[in-house]
C-alpha cells in the first residue's frame, strides 16, 4: 500500500513536470512545421523530449517508443530515462504524433507522452491493431470490436438520443479501409478522414461537442493504440483493441513480447492497467488544441494534461518568454 501512496504522491507533482516535456517536444517540432521533413521534426521532437525527460525525478523505461533498439538510436524501447531517483514508472511515447501533418503543416500533430505505474502498459509490438473507441457518458459494452460498425452506430446513435445521421465517426484515410468507410457511410453516418494521427482520431471522442467527433473506427499503429487507451483511462470512454498479427513473424514477434493469443481483445484497462499520466502539446492547430505560435516576444503553447487516479483533466496555455529554453 505504502508504495501506491508513493506513486500517487509523486504523480500528482509529475503532473505539470509532463507538461513541459510535451512543450518542449511540439515547440522543436512546431519550428520544422510546413517544410516538408518530416524526418528532421521528428527528430527535433525526440532529442527535445529526451532531454527534457532525463530532468524528471522518475526511474524510467520506455515501452513505448521510436522503435526498437536497433532500429532507433533514441527513446527506443527499453531505454531508461529520468535521474534515477524516484518512482519506476513505465513511459509511452510519440514525441511528434503525425509526423507528416506536421511536415505539410496541416491540423491536428501533437507531441504525446503518458507515464503509468511499472509493469502496467500493454508492451505491444509495432503491428497495426484493429481499435474502436467511444467517449465518456456511455453505458459499459454500448460498442463491441465484434459487431458491425452498422449495429455499433446504432447502438450509440441510440444512447445520445440523436439520429444517426447527427454521428461523426473519424476514420483513418488509408485504402485498407475502403469496405468501412463504404459501410459507416450506407448508415448515414459522416465520416471524418484523418491523414494521420490516430492518438488524436481517438482522444477526440472525448469531447464531441468541442471536436464533433463520436466514435473512432479502423486500424492503426498498435503502439498508438496503448498511448490512446491511456489517455481514455484519464477522461473515461471506452475502447477496444486487437493486435493484427497476419503472419507467422508477426505472431512469433507478439509472443516474445508476452502475448499468448493472437487473436485476443483488449480492453482499455488491459492496455493501460495501472494509474496513468497523460499529456499532449499542440504542434499545428487541431480541433482540440492550439498549434504552437511563435510570437515576436514569447511562444505560446496549448497543452492538456491528465490524471487517471483524479479525473482531472487540465488545459494549460502557456506563454513562454524564455525563448532560450526551447
């Protein structure tokens, strides 16, 4: 019990110290926003979050990552970061979340960052996982991974008490998803394509007033889909996902990460199991945050912050006049 206390203590003082992590990652990012690299932001994004990262008083491991160690020189997985004094805590990353968004300066990148209690976060492989999510307000199970999209739009048309017509589904615009979008549409439903950045598509069922989306369908980076679930933990909603491993490297890489079956739905407590942190910065305008904006005097950044043990989700703007420091 004594060691719970410890982590919620220190979670609650870590909470604006992951602010400036994400701020800093998204003002690196933001600077190379429009040029057309999206390689160059990215890296930007990652020494920025590195650094600023290995100030924190954690004993951190990243599992979610660049990518594996051999294939990423920096924040792969596995990589220990923070001084090595305080909490041991598990770390999933995207130091920039739409890296081509950002490369062509369109909305919606972030920087994103959640840190969970060790041993908590679902260690997923980098395949693509099959995901549903809904926001908070809704009654346990409305929506099943299993059933059509057709029956799970009904269900949650049904629930908000609106037409189905009045549900926006956001969808990722990749080819693979040509038979969904064509069944999502024939319902009445309006889709919205995102280019890229699918820790957003899911964070935006959160708040469908603000953002005007309802429920998020399709397949995307599995990685991402543990660093939603762990945001969804911290607001409430719902979410499932399941790991798309079509071939027999692919399920030979899962099982040595621990995942006995292949063909396993997991829930949103299951991929993030453990109290979390939350935090995303905006790097280009979106529907729920500000882009960075470098005035003449200050640079000024919108973050959201959130705790899964309170609930409490913060909206941070933030005028920095300390140019140096980024």
């Amino acid at each position: 019990m004594a060691h719970h206390d410890i982590v919620a203590g220190l979670d609650r003082i870590l909470t604006l110290e992951l602010v400036r992590v994400v701020e800093r990652a998204a003002v690196a990012a933001a600077r190379l926003r429009g040029r057309g690299d999206e390689k160059a932001a990215d890296q930007v994004a990652v020494d920025a979050m590195r650094a600023e990262l290995n100030r924190l008083p954690i004993r951190g491991t990243v599992v979610i990552g660049e990518g594996e160690r051999d294939e990423a020189p920096m924040l792969y997985i596995g990589e220990e970061v923070g001084t090595g004094e305080g909490p041991e805590v598990d770390i999933a990353l995207d130091p920039l979340e739409g890296t081509t968004i950002c490369a062509k300066n369109l909305p919606n990148a972030l920087a994103v960052i959640s840190i969970a209690e060790k041993g908590t976060l679902l260690y997923a492989p980098d395949v693509y996982m099959q995901k549903i999510a809904i926001g908070p307000g809704y009654p346990k199970g409305l929506v099943d991974i299993d059933a059509s999209a057709r029956d799970n739009i009904a269900n949650l048309a049904k629930a908000k008490g609106v037409p189905v017509e009045e549900v926006t589904a956001c969808i990722l615009d990749r080819p693979r998803h040509a038979a969904l979008i064509e069944e999502v549409r024939s319902t009445g439903v309006a889709i919205r394509l995102i280019g890229d950045g699918d820790v957003a598509g899911v964070i935006h069922t959160t708040d469908p007033d603000e953002t005007g989306i309802d429920i998020y369908l399709g397949t995307g980076g599995a990685p991402e889909g543990v660093l939603a679930a762990s945001a969804l933990r911290c607001i409430g909603g719902q979410m499932q996902g399941r790991l798309l491993l079509d071939t027999p490297e692919k399920i030979a890489r899962a099982a040595k990460m621990g995942v006995s079956d292949p063909n396993k739905v997991y829930t949103m407590n299951e991929m993030a199991r453990g109290e979390t942190l939350f935090a995303a910065t905006g790097v280009t305008d979106g529907n729920m945050l500000s882009g960075v904006r470098f005035g003449r005097h200050d640079i000024q950044t919108h973050t959201i912050v959130m705790r899964s043990s309170s609930g409490t989700v913060r909206e941070i703007k933030a005028r920095h006049q300390d140019m140096d420091k980024f």
